[in-house]
C-alpha cells in the first residue's frame, strides 16, 4: 500500500466531497470514492436501516443493491448487523464468502451465489432512526487486507464527517424554505381574510392539526390554492 499516495487521494476525496451540492451528491461520492481508493474493492453502496425495511443509498454496481436485498429477506448479514445498532461492532472484513460462515448461515451461500467473494463494512453514521453503515464488495476471496481495512476506515471517517455536514447545510436550506413559504401563506391569509399576523399563522396551526398534515405542506396548499 503506498499511504503517501493515499494521503494525496484522501486530501483531494476530501475537498471533492466538500464541495457537493447536495447529500446525494456526497453520497455517490463517498462510494465512488471507495472503489477508487481501496484495494480490491470491486462495488460499494450505503446500507441504511430504518425500522425493519433496509434501503441501499448511492450503490456503485447492481451487486450492492442485491445484496442488501438479500439480507432484508433473510433479516441477517454483516451489513444488516453493522446498521443495526451503534454498539455492536464498527468495522467488520469477511475473507471468504467459499466458507461456512455461521453467523449469516442463510445470506453467505446466497452471497456468494450473487458473486461475493469478500467484503468490508463500516459504520458510517447514526442519527435518529437512521443506521448506515458503508459497504465494500469484492467479486474475489481474500481481496480485502489489513491494509484495506484500514484505507476503508480512514475514508469512512472522512465521509462520516462530510455526510454530517451535507445533511446539516440540507437542513438549513429546508428551514429557510419553510420559513418563506409560510411567510408568504400567511401574506395571504392576512390579504384575503383580513387577518393578523397572529391570526393567519393561528389558521396555518389548526388546519395542520386537525388535519394531520405538516405545516409547511398547509402552507404550501395555501400559496398554491390561494386559500384552505
């Protein structure tokens, strides 16, 4: 593993990923970057668990998302374990998916089957309810090294980091939008009922309630619409 190399790749990966637009954005970027920079990998996706249903973010190569299927139909597999909770193991390397592996007795055969022949995964973030942990595939047994896990680790580090702050920048942006077009609802309603400020906002917070719909939607419905 030449890691001065390395060290120049990750610096430009990390630079590259800063300067996404968009969360999916960094998503592709992230997994592009696994198949770039890691030895051996062949295909990398984002496995992230909500609940019981698993979905596959920015997947390199259809393997991916078979895979993930897979491990959501038979409920087990390392990518299943590595989502599922922040207290279990953060980083996991399967050597062989030829062997016996009786831990995923019912994934691993089907695995290799879909051509697995190792793969890596780390824990990529935990926020709320979301579990991800991003996934390295090799179609060939024994690809993934030492080294290789560490070099998966390292990026997975830096993504974590940057998916952090694509989620936070996505965030804002979606507050200020629903900042604006509540404002602008409430413009209305004022205007055309000759309401307050108060009393347009008072009618915004009912609907949704009674109605069980967000607020921004409400909002939405009334710029649209010109009234509920």
């Amino acid at each position: 593993m030449d890691w001065a190399r390395f060290g120049q790749q990750m610096a430009a990966m990390a630079r590259d990923l800063l300067a996404q637009t968009s969360v999916d954005g960094t998503l592709r970027r992230i997994t592009a970057s696994a198949t770039e920079l890691v030895q051996g990998c062949d295909a990398a996706g984002i496995l992230v668990l909500r609940g019981t249903d698993v979905k596959t973010l920015a997947p390199t190569h259809q393997l991916v998302v078979d895979s993930d299927q897979l491990q959501e139909r038979v409920r087990e597999g390392p990518c299943f374990d590595a989502a599922r909770s922040s207290l279990g193991a953060h980083v996991f390397r399967i050597a062989d998916f030829s062997r016996e592996q009786p831990r995923w007795p019912a994934y691993a055969p089907r695995a290799h089957r879909l051509g697995v022949g190792s793969m890596m995964g780390f824990l990529l973030f935990t926020e709320d309810t979301d579990l991800g942990a991003l996934n390295l595939y090799s179609h060939e047994p024994g690809a993934f090294t030492e080294a290789s896990e560490l070099a998966g680790w390292l990026l997975a580090s830096h993504a974590a980091v940057a998916l952090s702050s694509a989620r936070t920048h996505a965030q804002m942006e979606q507050a200020v939008a629903t900042r604006h077009v509540i404002g602008e609802a409430m413009g209305i309603l004022m205007g055309s009922r000759r309401l307050t400020e108060e009393q347009a906002f008072d009618v915004l917070r009912r609907y949704s309630q009674e109605n069980n719909v967000k607020l921004r939607e409400v909002a939405r419905l009334v710029c649209e619409g010109g009234t509920l």
